[in-house]
C-alpha cells in the first residue's frame, strides 16, 4: 500500500493510504503544498482534489485517521477536539471520508500553527 509523508515543517507525519476512491484522487494530485489552518484540534489544508462523500463518510473520526472533508475540498486531521466535540470525541465539521491511516502520533501535530506551509508527497 502507497505511503505519504505530511511535511509541515517542523513536524512530519507518514500515513498509509487506504483503497478508496479518496484516496486514489489524493495520490494522482501529489504533491500538493498547501497552507495549513486550524480548528481547536485538528488541522486542516485545502488541496486540488474533488471527490463526493464517500457511503461510509462519518464526522467522529479515531485518532490516526486522514480525512477528506468533501464540503470543504480539504484534507483535514483531527488530532483531538473541536469546537463541537462532544467529551473527548474528535469531531469534524461534517461527514468526511477517511482515505489514510497515520503511522505516526498525530497528537504531535498540536505544535501547527495557522499559516504553516505543507507539502504532501509520496514518501520514499
């Protein structure tokens, strides 16, 4: 299965793609460099891609998972909670579709800040 790398800068994350149609758009696209923002937890970055929310699209994500938010034509990474989480949930703005899986803690994705350059590649 293909790797990615998320390059912010001064905090990478690796992620193993999953086999969806997301995640097949998102691979044809890369790289993409992009500017990241932020929503409470999660870190989120808009990129040239165009896909429909997938059937099984959900908006509670598990820590580690990529996902694509279709409302926004974004990649966003939840890495703990949002303004409209519930407990310790991490919510997302509205059903995304999950494409990849983090190899890496993306807890530590808490250091991004609004405005940090991204690139998004195929990790060797």
């Amino acid at each position: 299965m293909m790797r990615i790398r998320f390059d912010f800068g001064s905090v990478t994350l690796d992620a193993e793609l999953l086999d969806t149609p997301t995640a097949k758009a998102i691979a044809a696209a890369l790289p993409i460099t992009a500017s990241a923002l932020t929503w409470g937890e999660e870190v989120y970055f808009d990129v040239p891609v165009r896909v429909k929310r997938e059937a099984d699209a959900r908006a509670v994500v598990i820590l580690g998972e990529i996902a694509y938010w279709p409302d926004g034509n974004a990649i966003a990474i939840g890495f703990g909670r949002t303004p409209i989480s519930k407990g310790d949930e991490t919510r997302l703005a509205s059903p995304c579709n999950i494409w990849a899986k983090a190899l890496g803690d993306v807890k530590t994705l808490g250091k991004v800040r609004a405005g940090t350059k991204i690139k998004v590649s195929a990790a060797g």
